[in-house]
C-alpha cells in the first residue's frame, strides 16, 4: 500500500466530505440502534446535519492551511450541532482544530496529537462522562493513534489503527453500558464516530473518491434542514400535498360479518402500497394496524374490512391541517409585526405541535423554537432565536435532555447573558413557566424555575418499533409503552390500558392534577376516556385537557 507521510488541504477535504457523505449514507442505521424501542431514534440524523453544515464550511473555506480548514470545519460543526451526539461531535473537531492551529499540513504526529486533543476537549465539555459511548470511542481511538505515531510516519497506517481500536471500543460499549447489552444495541453515538473514522481512512487510502460521494451543497442542506422541520410545512402550499387524507384503520383480524379473506401480510401491504405514501403496517395474532396518506380513504377501509372487523378508523384532511397551520403562522408573524412588545427577559422553548406551542405561550413563554424528538434544533437554530428575540437576556427550555448541549452552546455564543433551565419533558417546562418572574433578574428566575420543575411527573405514552427488553420489561413491536420521567415502565396491547398504567404509577397521595395533551395520532375522544377513567380512580383529582398536536406521543401526560 502507498505511503502517505503528509496530509495536504487536499486530503483533508476529502477526509472532511467522506466522513459527511458516511454518516448521511448510514444516519438510519444509526438511529435503529435507540436503547428506548421508540420512533424517535435522531442519532445518526443529528450527526449526519451537525457533519454535513461542518464539510459546508469548510468547503466555503478559502484558506489553503490545515489549521484554516480544521478551524472552519469546527466552526460548521459548532453551528450546525444537533442533539448531544452532534455537540460532542463538534467538540471532538474543536479539539482537533485547536490542536493544528498553526499547521499547513498533518504530519502522523500532527494527526494523532489532533485526535488526542479532540478527546480530550470531548470529555471536558460533558459534565458527568459516561463510558459505553462515543466519549470511550475517541479515547480509544485517539490512543491508538498515538501509539502508531510512535512508530510510522504513514499517516494511512495511522488511520488504520485509529479505525481499528474504535471499532473494538464500539464493541465494549454494551459491557460498559448494562442497558446497551440489555437492549442488545451498541452506542448509535460511538458508531457514527465509527463512520467518521472510517470515512478518514477510506479517504486518505484512496478506497472512496470524491466522485463516489453525494456532496450536499448549500441549497440542499438546507432542504435537509426544512424537511428535518415540522415547521417547514408553513412553507408548503396545501394544493401541493399529493396525498391528502391521513388514513389510520385498526382492524380485528377474522372478525365480523365482511370477512373474505385470510391475513396475509404481503398482500395486505402490497394492496396500500399502491394506494399512497407514508404507509405503516404493524400486525399480531389479532390485530393489524394501519397508518397511510392516501387520496382514497374509503378504499383503505374497505380493504381493511376484507380481513376483518373494524375496530378504529380515523381520517384526517392534511390540506385543511396545512392550510390552519400557514393561518396561525400568518396571525402570529402579524402580532409579532404588529404588536407584540420586546420582552427584557425572552424565555425561549423548544416544542413540537400546535396545541403546545399555543399552551406555552399562553403560559408565558415569549418565543418558540420548533423542534423536540426526531427533531432536534440546532445550536445556529437557538442562536437565531435568541437574536430575533431582541431581548436584554434569555432563557431557554429545552424541554429534551438531548437538547441540553446545543442550548449550552448556543448562551456561550450569543451576545446577550442566556441561562438554560434544563428542562427534559415538555411538562416540566409548562411548570417551570409558572416560576418566572419577568420583574426579577435572570439568576433569580433560572433558580425559581430549576426548583419548579421537579414539582411534575411526566409520563410519556407512544409506540414499541421493535421487540426487545428493558429492566425486564417485555415489549413487542406494535406495544403501547409508558415512560415516566425518562424510565419505561409499561407495555400494553391497547393505548387506553398503557396509559392507564403510566397513570396509576405516576399518581401518589398528595396528586391533586391531572394534564392531558393528546397528539397527532390521537383524538379529543381518546383523551376523555382516559380522562373518564383517571376520574373513576380518582374521583377528587382535576383533570384537564388540551390538544397538543405532538408527534410521536399520543399522549403526554403530566400529574401535580
């Protein structure tokens, strides 16, 4: 194999871009490897966004020097970072780029001694590391590098060895992580380092070319960016929707008196397939259920009912939905246009859904972020909002505890003082509003708020993706599961009896109420049974109710 001694702005592009172009090509197996069995897996997306805004930068760069480049790429990475596993990320190339400030070019050394600055700057920017995840990877990784710099000056064989302890770092982390080996997954985090360093070797070995990459330019990252959005469906006509109708079907296989055929699931699938997009197909002994966007609603249901009996049908006209959604954004870019004062203080949250971020506001809340799982805002995305705030100060509630870091980043980079009140669940966010005090200074109010938002329990009610056990807890693809406060508790067949459960577990002797905020996938009828069935557990609690219009959860639910 040829013998590399030095790399040049060149090679490092090159390396910069393969590791982007590695981690967009492999961002859903990365997300497949969530320890919760959740549709919320974000890791490889975060990462592939937070790499990707880092190659832009450097290759907008103009600078010919290794130390320029590294220094533009962190820079991307620092602003484009999403979710935690996108900020260490950023840090590890912070570390890198500080290392080789003053290099033209990377001898063996210059690499090893860059990869070891990387993990240390990784491990300082965590507050409490954790092994059995990326942190260990780069430790590894950067070690081996170290000791293969001490005897070549191929910065290839470098790589090689880098590659090769971090690919052996990756394969410890369930035995240093118990719930990685319980779920059976390795850390999602420390495999997308994994593909990065990969992506170094294949690129400075000559195993990938930049003609075998996709190479996103600015225009289509941030189309990758919008569609990562909900929000960016403000910006979509409705007339432009090709399938219009959201079509759920839940059908008892077998049953009823418009039974024809035996299940099979091809051909059920194959059927819908033809029918629209977005289609989901999740079945059992007993049950199928379905989830499509279709023209053709009512052929949906019709072939439901060919296997069996009809136990739930929901429609929902996305057009209208979209139509409502440009209308409240219009109202409300109107207000801010027109009438709306700026704050001194702009308290800033990350939410997803309609209902919410009308509850939020309506709470005290100045401005919005939009995102929450799956969804991630970036530290520029927090950085904007705070600028367009036009505040004195700000705080911000993450309301995700994979949020954390972004908004961490985004109050050292802004130009006013920013405190993160570090708030994991939309609920505890809803309750630490009620702590703050627009006439007290910022410590004051982050301190208040800090306190009041262990005054909730929040549980979390969604769907199993896949089978797998946790803490001993069973769950099956298609399950209803409950988490509470972070730790799932519950799997059920049925949406009612889960979040019944999480109810039951969430309550004590001194709850005196009860929220619900029912999401896209549920309905104000869903909510009022099991609201009617809170109220027969507990007659004397207060039960409210509200549309959240969130993804992923049918419902969240918080006790106080």
């Amino acid at each position: 194999m040829e013998v590399v001694t030095k790399i040049t702005n060149v090679e490092f592009g090159s390396m910069v871009n393969a590791a982007a172009h590695k981690l967009t090509e492999n961002a859903e197996k990365i997300n497949k490897l969530n320890v919760f069995p959740v549709p919320d897996g974000d890791t490889g997306t975060n990462m592939s966004l937070s790499m990707n805004s880092g190659a832009q930068y450097e290759r907008d760069s103009l600078d010919t020097s290794i130390g320029s480049l590294a220094q533009a790429t962190a820079k991307g990475l620092l602003m484009g970072a999403r979710g935690n596993s996108g900020v260490i990320l950023s840090q590890i190339f912070r570390g890198f780029a500080k290392s080789v400030e003053n290099k033209d070019t990377l001898s063996a050394r210059d690499l090893a001694d860059a990869l070891m600055g990387g993990a240390e700057t990784a491990y300082k920017a965590v507050m409490k590391p954790t092994e059995g995840t990326i942190l260990t990877v780069i430790r590894e990784a950067a070690s081996a590098a170290n000791k293969s710099a001490n005897k070549t000056d191929d910065v290839i064989a470098v790589m090689d060895k880098t590659v090769i302890a971090a690919q052996k770092a990756l394969a410890s982390t369930p035995d240093l992580l118990p719930v990685l080996k319980e779920v059976g997954v390795v850390d999602s985090g420390g495999q997308g380092l994994v593909f990065v360093l990969q992506a170094f070797y294949e690129a400075l070995s000559g195993k990938i070319a930049e003609s075998d990459m996709h190479i996103p330019d600015n225009a289509e990252l941030e189309e990758m960016v919008q569609n990562l959005h909900a929000g960016a469906q403000a910006q979509l006509d409705p007339t432009d929707i090709q399938y219009g109708y959201c079509t759920e079907v839940m059908v008892q296989i077998g049953k009823g008196t418009t039974f024809s055929k035996q299940f099979n699931y091809d051909e059920f699938y194959d059927y819908l397939a033809k029918l629209g997009d977005s289609l989901l197909v999740i079945n059992d002994d007993e049950i199928v259920k379905v989830h499509v966007h279709t023209e053709n609603p009512g052929a949906v249901i019709s072939w439901g009912t060919e296997y069996g009996s009809l136990v739930k049908v929901k429609v929902d006209n996305m057009r209208d939905q979209q139509q409502a959604v440009i209308d409240a954004q219009r109202s409300e870019d109107a207000q801010t246009n027109d009438t709306k004062e700026v704050p001194e203080t702009a308290v800033l949250a990350v939410t997803a859904g309609a209902g919410i971020a009308k509850l939020y506001l309506a709470s005290g809340a100045t401005a919005i972020i939009d995102g929450g799982q799956t969804n991630n805002p970036s530290t520029a995305d927090i950085v904007a909002a705070i600028e367009k705030s036009g505040a004195k100060e700000a705080i911000i509630l993450p309301n995700n505890g994979n949020i954390f870091m972004a908004a961490t980043q985004a109050a050292e980079i802004a130009q006013i003082p920013v405190a993160v009140v570090h708030t994991k669940t939309i609920q505890q966010g809803i309750t630490a509003l009620f702590a703050f005090n627009p006439d007290n200074d910022l410590t004051t109010n982050v301190t208040a708020m800090e306190e009041n938002k262990s005054l909730v329990v929040s549980g979390q009610v969604t769907t199993a993706v896949r089978d797998t056990t946790i803490d001993g807890l069973e769950i099956h693809q298609g399950d209803y599961i409950g988490i509470i406060d972070g730790k799932l508790k519950i799997a059920a067949a049925d949406l009612q009896a889960a979040s019944i459960q999480v109810l039951e577990k969430m309550l004590n002797e001194d709850s005196e109420i009860v929220t619900i905020l029912y999401g896209e996938t549920a309905n104000e009828l869903d909510a009022q049974t099991l609201a009617d069935a809170i109220s027969e557990i507990d007659a004397d609690l207060e039960i409210e109710i509200h549309q959240g219009g969130q993804p992923v959860y049918p419902f969240l639910i918080s006790v106080e």
